[in-house]
C-alpha cells in the first residue's frame, strides 16, 4: 500500500462500511443503478481530495451524506423526470413490433441487491419497489431528499438540516409537503396498493412454462383482464388480453427459444432474466429482465426491461449454452 493510501486509510474504511447504504440513498433519489453508482464514486473522490479539510463539526457521515446528496441534487437538476412506460403514455392504439426507443435516462430501471448484510438489506426495502421508486420522482430533489432520509433512513431533522444546508424548519416544512404528495400519489397508483402481494410461485413458474414454450394461449390466459406488459426503453406498451395476444404473435420469431433465468431486484423481488437465441443460433444472449406485478392469482403487469447491460450488474451470465 502507498503512503497516500495508509494515509487515507481511516475514510477508505469508514467509506466503505457507508457504501452499500449510500448506495440505495442515490438509487433512490435519481431511479438508475449507473447513475447511483457514479454518484457514490464522486463523492469517494471528493471525500478523498477534502479529507483535510473534515473538520468533525458534524459526524462522519452526515458529511458524506452531504456531498453524496449534493452531487445527486445538481444531477437532478439537468434531468428530466424518470419514468415508466405505462406512465408516459396511454397504451398502444395499433399493435406493432416497436422500433421507436427513448433514451436510457428516461426510464426507471431496476437495481440488483445493495449489499449481502442482513442490516442493509432490511432498510425499508418496501420503499424501493419500482413503483415506489416512479412515485418518488415526482417531488421536487430537495424534497425528494428530506423525505428519503427522515421516512427511510429514520434521520432526524437536525441530522437532515446538517446534511443538506438547511434549518430544522425548512426541513419539517419541505417534510410536510413531501409526505402530502406523496400520499396523494400512492392513492392513485394501483400498483402501490399492490405491493403487500406476495409473488405467487407458482403463477411465476407457469409464466417461466409458457413463455419457453411460447406457448401465447397459455401465457396469456395467466393475465388479469387489466394485464399490461411494457418494455423500456420502447415507450410503447400493451393492454388487455386481446392486444397481448396480438403483441405476442407479432413477436414470435423473436421470443421462441428463449430461456429465464431466476434473479431478484429491488430489495429482493424476484424476477426472471430472459435469454434469447443468438443471431447465428449458437448460444442464448441477455435480452431483457422481467418483474411482473399480480392481482387477484393473475398477472397484473410485467415490466421487461430490455437492457443486456444490466445482466453483468445482477451478476448473471453473459450467455448461456443452447
């Protein structure tokens, strides 16, 4: 180890034992692993070039919370609200296989597992379902980020104030309207009040069945009569059984083959990897992760998000024998 590096091995420690929550604090405030991810890393590198400057006015970590939250707040400020599909757009009036894409930092997009530590794990992991994680875009970032750390990470206003160059007044106030927003919004969101359903096994393992055998009968009848499947980064989504079936017909010679392997986003939801066959049939390449939302023992909603690049970040295979 170098000099410089012993010197600054006290924070390379007590930064490392913050990641993992720093982590899920970023994912939830920007909506996107990488843009969480570089945030972390940029506030490891300011906190490196001004360890000398620390001067214990405020703890360790109520300092790095406050870099971290200003670098997500400025990041903030130059985007464009995240998203989902069926939240962007009514459902598709004619069923085509879509080509139109929108970029990646219009999307919300799921998140593998923080950090294998129980304690970590079991941070108000509710509040990082997708929909959760859509509903939280709607505050404003400052708000965004008072709610975050009072509601999820149980901070007090003191703490928060300390954080993010506020007064305890200002942080009660912005709290105040956070929570009425956010009330409203959860009211609206049907998916919200499906959250406390716990995943059916087997309605995930006959969705596995039919889909590998793209078997379309099949695979839509486990759809309620609301069912809906979206497919970021395509804007377009679908609708109802009939326009599903459609959908997968049109879709067929691009799904058959394809084979699921078991994951978990999100606090530990679980979902399904789907490999499909290569262009010259030799193996099975990443295509899409599939979360699916149900409703009375049917299938409510699955969100495909086609992103091969989020396989290596779940630590799935880069491809799989035929």
């Amino acid at each position: 180890m170098s000099e410089t590096a012993l010197q600054h091995a006290p924070e390379l420690q007590l930064f490392d034992s913050l990641k993992p929550e720093l982590t899920s604090f970023c994912y939830r405030m920007l909506g996107s692993i990488d843009d969480a991810d570089d945030a972390v890393q940029e506030t490891f590198i300011r906190v490196w070039h001004s360890w000398n400057s620390f001067r214990q006015e405020s703890s360790y970590k109520t300092w790095v919370y406050r870099i971290a939250s200003n670098l997500c707040l400025d990041k903030l400020r130059q985007a464009e609200r995240r998203t989902r599909p069926v939240d962007f757009s009514d459902p598709a009036a004619s069923i085509i296989v879509p080509s139109e894409t929108l970029p990646d930092s219009t999307w919300i997009w799921p998140a593998p597992a923080f950090s294998e530590n129980p304690e970590d794990i079991l941070i108000r992991k509710d509040t990082l379902q997708l929909c959760l994680i859509t509903l939280l875009q709607i505050l404003p970032p400052r708000q965004r980020a008072v709610f975050l750390l009072k509601d999820v990470f149980e901070w007090s206003s003191k703490q928060i104030a300390e954080s993010l160059g506020m007064t305890p007044a200002a942080v009660n106030s912005a709290l105040q309207r956070a929570r009425e927003t956010m009330d409203r919004a959860k009211l609206r969101s049907e998916e919200y009040r499906l959250m406390d359903v716990q995943p059916d096994q087997e309605l995930l393992s006959r969705y596995v069945e039919a889909f590998e055998r793209f078997d379309i009968h099949a695979l839509v009848a486990l759809f309620h009569e609301e069912g809906h499947m979206s497919m970021p980064p395509f804007p377009m989504w679908v609708h109802g059984k009939d326009d599903l079936f459609k959908f997968y017909s049109l879709a067929r010679s691009h799904c058959v083959g394809s084979r699921f392997v078991p994951t978990k986003v999100n606090g530990g939801y679980p979902a399904f990897a789907q490999y499909m066959p290569s262009n010259d049939n030799t193996c099975l390449i990443p295509w899409g992760i599939h979360v699916i939302v149900m409703k009375d023992m049917k299938i409510f909603h699955v969100q495909n998000f086609v992103n091969a690049e989020l396989f290596s970040r779940f630590g799935l295979p880069e491809q799989l024998d035929r």
